[in-house]
C-alpha cells in the first residue's frame, strides 16, 4: 500500500509550472532512498518467507534479510527512483545507483559530482578525445599494477645479485689467499710439483674470475635493481595519490596517464633486467643521467599571459612561482646534476683501473708458479716469493674494489644525477603545459621543494634561494 501511495504522490505532485516541478523533483531525488527502506520495511514481513519453529519465533538469517531487503530496494528503485535530465519532466532510472569507487549511476552523475570529491568521476570527459575517465581510471589501475609488478621483479633481482657480489667476493679472496700460501710455501720448501701445480690452477682461475665478474660489477647491479624498484614503487604510489586527491587540484587525468606512460617506458628502458644482451655499461666513457621519463614534443612555448599575480586564481599559479621554478631548474642544469655527473666520471676511473689491474696480478702470480715448474735456470724460492707476492696484491686489489663496492658507488652517483634530472624535466614540462591543465601551483611547488630536500617557511620565500649554490640538499 505504501508503495502505491509513494507512485501515486509521485505522479499527482507534478505541477504545470516549471520552476515548481525542479523544485519537487529535487526534493524527490534526495528523499527517494528514504521512500524505498519505508517501503521496505512495510513489506518485509509479507515478503520475507521465515522459518518458524514450535519453539521459537521468527527466526531467519542475516544472508536471508540482506538479499529480501536488497532486492526489495531495488525494485523500488527501479520503478520510483526519478531523476532529472536538464529538462522540467521526470523520467525513470533504469538500473540502481553504484556507490561504488568508479562513481554513481550515469543518470545521478550530475547531482553526486557537486556532493562528492576525491575519486575520478564518471561525468569528467578528455575536452580532446572524450574519453570518460572511468576509462582512465581503468588505464591508471593497470600502469600501477604494472608498476607494482616491476618493482616486485627489480626487488628479487636486487637480493639475488647482492648475493652473487659476497659470494664471489668470499670466493675469490679465499681462492687467492690459498693460492698466495702455496706459492709461499712452494719458494721455502723449494721446487713441489704439489705445490706449484695447485697454485698455478688456482691464481689462473683467479685471474678468469676476476675478468669476467669485473665486467659484470655484481655491486652495481644490486645498486640498479634496488633504485628500479624504488623508482616503480614511486610510479605506483604517484598513480595512487592521483586517483584519490581532488579533481581541481590534480593535473588533467589524461595527461597523467600519459606522463606515466612514457615514465613506465622509460623506466624499463633504462633499467633492463637481463644481464646480456641490453645491460647498462659498467665502464661508460661519457656517465650521464639515466633518463626517468621519455621525452615529449612540446608544441608551442609557455604562454606567460595566462599566469596573474594572485595565487587563487589560475589554479594556484602565479608569475613568481614560475620564476621561482625556472629559477631552480637553471641551478640543477648548471650546478647539481653536473656535480654528480663528474664524480661519477672520476669514480669509473679509478674502479676501471682496478678492475684490470687485479686480474692482471693473478695471472702475473699464475705465470710465477708455471715459470717455478718449468725452469730451473731461477731459483725457486725467489720465483715463490714473486708469486706469492703478486697473489696478495691480486686480493687486495680485488677486495678493495668488491668492499668498497665501487660501482655501487658510482651508480649511486650516476642515480643521483638522474633523480635531479628528472626533477628538472618535470618542472619544465609543467611550465610548457597550460595553466589550467597543470596540478595545482601550491601543491606542485611543496612537491619539488620535497624533492629537493627544501623547507621554505612561507609561500613569499623562494624554494631556493639567490644566494644558494646548489638546488637539491639530499646527497
């Protein structure tokens, strides 16, 4: 019967005069829900079959209640719920509204859009390509977990070349070392065909060993797999925030999708998971910063017209934040990254003259052993000597270089001058990009100023300031 009278009422308000009927079917579409569960609860005890017991009352689960109740809204729904399409009629709602992240029924957008902040909304459309962005929505939850997926992968890499790196380490120090005692031993006792020989296998192998595994750099690749998982991490995390903050103080949606894009692309690119072939170069002779982000055409310059000196207008832009960042992207381009870059350069150097010179003494101390088997014409404890001599420059050398763990460092470096390069990148891509377009002015610059390691007290003072030789303090 209620449900009778609630369609009845519905029908008889109709008025003739417009403003009156958005009025009545405003007030409708906000009491609708309330009419349903009256509704409900009028029929629940005709239409809910509960089984009774002689000793009992009524007694039903709570499945059984939700799914009577439930369907009992819904029908309701369907059949009363009224919903205004710009005109002055009322038409009928033909599935139920979703309360769910994607965003409400279609027909409901334009009342929960002005209620609700924070997710994608279903009304939001790309001006371009009118893409509604429950379909960027959808792109952006498959880049993060793509990114997840690659952090979880770079992550294992990490672990399983760090192992490699202490157990040929471990493996090469003991090798030499034993090799040296032989040798040692071999020169006092005088000429041992079971010292020599044992020896010679040895510093040989130490030799071959140390040749390949220096090409490889076992730290270095730990190094690289750990900041590509980061750097993911990072990618997903950035996706994760942007689904979740306010639509005004976000970048556009479909220009984030296709900034993450081109990062997960660039990302894969510059740090390959296999060894061989496609690996990075361990001993560049130029270092330059990894490129985080693949590189966009920019059509048209910055239009300095669109940015005004009040900073809620233009989505929290003005001219002396643009002034500010282009301030800071300057320093980075013409102190930071360079600062990184050169001692990166320096360190190659020095690891890659280490690098030859370990292996060299090994197969000098192999060569010793073999000329203390061969020859007679030396005498032999001065030939053991030599090789022992070489052998444990062999582990020195060797062991400064893996301990030390240069090519960690250097990649580090190298990391360290890409981190800033992108931070660079980022800010120029954003001036280039229209104001309304962009993430919020505020936001953008605590962003960077994050980043950077820089903690300006007000909006008035700059991120970096005149006087300041370098952009970043974090390394």
């Amino acid at each position: 019967m209620c449900m009778a009278l609630s369609s009845a009422s519905i029908i008889a308000n109709t008025s003739s005069t417009p403003a009156t009927a958005r009025l009545n079917n405003s007030s409708r579409l906000l009491n609708y829900s309330t009419e349903a569960v009256l509704a409900a609860n009028h029929h629940i005890g005709l239409s809910l079959n509960f089984p009774r017991s002689n000793s009992s009352p009524l007694v039903c689960t709570a499945r059984a209640v939700s799914q009577q109740v439930q369907q009992l809204v819904q029908e309701n729904h369907r059949k009363h719920a009224p919903a205004i399409d710009g005109t002055d009629r009322v038409k009928p709602i033909s599935s139920p509204t979703s309360f769910t992240s994607t965003g409400p029924d279609p027909a409901l957008a334009p009342f929960w859009n002005t209620h609700k902040e924070g997710l994608l909304q279903a009304i939001e459309k790309d001006a371009n390509s009118g893409i509604t962005s429950s379909f960027l929505t959808a792109e952006l939850q498959l880049l993060a977990n793509a990114a997840s997926d690659r952090a979880e992968m770079h992550s294992i890499l990490a672990q399983q070349r760090d192992n490699w790196n202490k157990l040929f380490q471990r493996m090469l120090t003991s090798a030499s070392m034993t090799a040296c005692v032989l040798s040692g031993l071999d020169g006092y006792a005088g000429h041992s065909m079971g010292l020599s020989l044992p020896a010679l296998l040895l510093n040989a192998g130490t030799a071959a060993m140390m040749t390949v595994i220096n090409q490889f750099q076992p730290s270095q690749l730990a190094e690289e797999q750990r900041t590509a998982a980061r750097l993911f991490r990072k990618l997903a995390s950035d996706v994760y925030y942007a689904l979740h903050v306010s639509p005004h103080l976000r970048q556009r949606t479909s220009l984030f999708v296709d900034d993450c894009k081109r990062r997960l692309q660039a990302l894969d690119k510059a740090f390959p998971m296999p060894l061989t072939p496609g690996g990075l170069e361990k001993f560049p002779t130029k270092v330059v910063p990894p490129v985080l982000i693949e590189p966009k055409p920019i059509l048209g310059a910055h239009q300095d017209s669109h940015v005004v000196d009040c900073l809620d207008q233009y989505n929290g832009w003005d001219t002396q934040l643009t002034q500010d960042l282009k301030h800071i992207a300057a320093m980075l381009h013409h102190s930071d990254i360079p600062k990184y870059t050169g001692w990166a350069q320096n360190l190659v150097k020095v690891n890659k003259c280490l690098a030859i010179a370990a292996p060299c003494f090994a197969a000098s101390a192999a060569l010793l052993n073999a000329a203390a088997m061969c020859t007679t014409a030396l005498p032999t404890n001065i030939l053991g000597m030599w090789a022992a001599t070489f052998s444990v420059l062999a582990t020195f050398l060797g062991s400064f270089s893996n301990d030390m763990q240069l090519g960690m460092v250097f990649e580090l470096y190298r990391n360290s001058a890409g981190y800033y390069a992108d931070v660079k990148t980022t800010i120029e891509e954003t001036l280039h990009t229209p104001v309304e377009q962009r993430e919020n002015g505020t936001l953008f610059r605590q962003r960077i100023a994050y980043q950077l390691g820089r903690w300006p007290t007000s909006q008035a003072e700059p991120v970096v300031s005149a006087d300041a030789t370098e952009a970043g303090t974090l390394f």
